[in-house]
C-alpha cells in the first residue's frame, strides 16, 4: 500500500476488527510499525485517536464510543488521514468565521456611538458630575418622608 501510494497517490487502509489477528500478530504489527512523532485526537460521538507510526504515510486510528469502547480500529496508508483534512466547506465557513473577526477588529471606535450608547443608560457625555456634599441641599435618607 505504502509503494501504491508512492507511485500513484492512491491511499488505502486496513480495518483490523475485519483482519484476523491474534495478541501476538497485533503485537508484532505494533512493534514493527513503531510510533511516530505525530498524533491527534479528535472528539466526536466519542474520542478518536490517530497516530503516525514511526513508517512516514502509515497512521493507525483508532475510533471509540463515549464508554472509551473501541468501534473501529484502522491502518491508513496516506499522505494525512482523511478525518484530519479541512472539507471544503469547512474551509468557506472558517474563510467566513476570519473576515468576520477581522472585520470586527479593524472597525475605528465612533465617538458618536459611544456618547449614544452612554445617553441611553443615563449618562450625559460631556456633563460633569456635580458634587452633592458641596451643595446647599442635605442629602435626603430612605423615601423623602419627614422622620
């Protein structure tokens, strides 16, 4: 599969709950695959685990339920497992999602917008408070009734 790959692009894999292998063919099957420097693990109905084996373009992926039962185990011959690439619509949304962002952070601050955004919570730009403790007024305690 690894010398298809090469020659032709053409990506394969195999499902290792369909391939017959007992404890020791699994485990000479991980030892001779080794690991590599590269893993991910993705969440979705469950985690899903991929890893790069220590052969550069042979991933073993692993997919398990919420109980962390395994439902699928894999070897995926390819240049990046099909579940770590970008859809193309994932990609118009995440193009959407950054011009959006972008957008929001290059926008200049409007004076104007600020001083009606402070009128309507009761504030008047440009007012200054005026300070009570020096005015001829007591301040009043409670409703305003006489005690």
């Amino acid at each position: 599969m690894l010398d298809t790959l090469l020659s032709s692009g053409q990506c394969d894999s195999i499902d290792l709950h369909r391939t017959p292998l007992g404890p020791d063919d699994r485990a000479k099957l991980e030892d001779v695959l080794g690991q590599g420097e590269l893993s991910a693990t993705a969440d979705c109905l469950g985690p899903t685990h991929v890893r790069e084996t220590a052969i550069s373009g042979v991933w073993w992926i692993t997919h398990r339920d919420e109980q962390a039962r395994v439902l699928g185990e894999f070897i995926e011959v390819t240049l990046c497992p099909e579940m770590l690439r970008s859809s193309p619509s994932d990609l118009r949304s995440g193009l959407d999602r950054l011009s959006a962002r972008l957008s929001r952070q290059a926008q200049p601050v409007d004076p104007g917008a600020i001083a009606d955004r402070l009128k309507a919570i009761g504030i008047q730009p440009g007012a200054h408070f005026h300070d009570i403790s020096k005015s001829d007024q007591k301040p009043q305690r409670g409703n305003g009734d006489a005690d």
